[in-house]
C-alpha cells in the first residue's frame, strides 16, 4: 500500500490530505475519509490505510484546510466546556458551512475521480464526530457517484436548525446511496432524542439505511487516540463499514 501526500486544488486554497493506493496497479472503488475535528493525524492515518487493505483507493482529505494545516490544535483539547477548546472549535468548524462541505464533496469526489488508481465503481465517503454529517452531506452533493457513506459517533445529525444535516435526506434517491449511522451513548452532540428523531427523518425518507447505538461506547470510540476508544466496538465498526462498502461500492 503506498501513501501520498497530496493537495487538492478548491477555488479557496489547495486543501492537504494523503492518497491510499494499492501497489497492483489495479482500479479499486474510491473512498473519501473525513477525519474529525483534530484532523489528520496518525491514528486517522492508520484508520485509512487499514481500509484502502481492504481493496479501496482512499483519499484522507483535511475539511478544515481554510483555517489551519497540519497539526489543528496547538494545545491538549478538553471538549467538556473547555472555553478555549471551544474557541478554537469554532475557528475550525466556523468556515464550513452547509454549503461549503457540499461544494468540497464535489471537490473532492472529482479528484478521486480522475486518479489512475480508481475504478468506474460507485464511491463511498466516512466521517467521524463533526464529519459525520459532511459524509451525509456529500451522499447529497455528488447523489449520482455515491454508493454508501457511514458517520461513527456523528454530531448534530437531527437539530432544529434550518441547515439541520437531516434536512438533505430528500436529496439523496430512495434507490441510491445506503447510509449507516453508528451513534455513541451519552453523547452531548447527539443525545438520545437526536437520535430518535433523527431515526423518525430517515423512516420517512425511505431509503436505504441502518442506524445504531453502540453499547458502552461514548464519542469518539473508534479513534485509538481518543480518551474513549473502545477496541471491540471499534473493530464491530470497522467490520460494519467494510460489509457496507462491500455491498455498495460495484
């Protein structure tokens, strides 16, 4: 498996990001992988390349180019009210609007797109915490290319905000992308009443879908460098987005 440093070009700056190709020379499914708010880092890394194994050309993409590149924090984040993280939150995730993670989606989905290493097959996209719903967004923005996306521990997904993440669920065609939720427990992003709701909009939408809540498993469980890592419901996750990608990306 090789592993590029890449940048891709947007009309607002060359966003960075790595490229996961097989060493064959073969055409695999593409796949965009959207860190969480850290952004890349070696446990994202591995999270990638694990998957591109498992016969994917996977682009790990930095969303919050706009503010920073590289390392995104410069101090110990304490996502529990810390002021200062919070600030600094708000400076990362400020630029990416409704709008702006759909246009990046196109972005990116045409770079993958045009690489010698991917195949004519649908693409897939995952996210993680607050990129939850930029993997749900982009299975809006680029409906026709996208096969399946999943959100681990996603944030926000059902609120009560006119740009609520649930709210593109109309766009995405009954018979299109399949779409899987893992949801932590006691998640203050996504509480159980999110999640319910959430659950009724996809219902309603009627397209394809699974969501779930992991047991004993708080935000952020599948990311080996986070406090709540969780070993056997980060390797149930990974089994689920692998059968999923398996299934859709043809």
């Amino acid at each position: 498996m090789t592993e590029k440093d890449i940048e891709i070009r947007t009309t607002e700056g060359n966003c960075d990001g790595l490229l996961y190709t097989a060493e064959d020379g073969k055409k695999r499914p593409g796949v965009i992988h959207y860190p969480d708010i850290m952004g890349i880092r070696p446990s994202h890394r591995a999270m990638a390349k694990r998957l591109a194994e498992q016969g994917y050309t996977v682009v790990l993409v930095n969303p919050f180019f706009r503010t920073a590149k590289g390392k995104l924090f410069d101090f110990t984040p304490n996502f529990a009210g810390d002021p200062r993280t919070m600030q600094r939150f708000g400076e990362l995730a400020g630029p990416l609007t409704a709008e702006v993670m759909e246009k990046d989606a196109k972005t990116f989905a045409d770079f993958l797109r045009t690489q010698p290493s991917v195949s004519s097959a649908k693409m897939g996209a995952v996210g993680y915490c607050f990129t939850g719903q930029v993997a749900l967004r982009t299975a809006a923005a680029v409906s026709e290319q996208i096969g399946a996306i999943a959100s681990f521990h996603g944030g926000g997904l059902y609120t009560e905000k006119p740009t609520s993440p649930h709210l593109v669920l109309p766009r995405i065609p009954k018979n299109g992308a399949k779409l899987y939720f893992g949801h932590a427990v006691n998640d203050h992003s996504m509480p159980q009443a999110a999640i319910e709701q959430f659950d009724a909009a996809l219902k309603a939408w009627s397209g394809k879908f699974e969501s779930e809540v992991y047991a004993d498993a708080l935000h952020g469980w599948t990311v080996s460098d986070s406090a709540a890592y969780k070993q056997p419901q980060a390797e149930r996750a990974f089994s689920k987005l692998t059968a999923l990608f398996a299934e859709c990306l043809k």
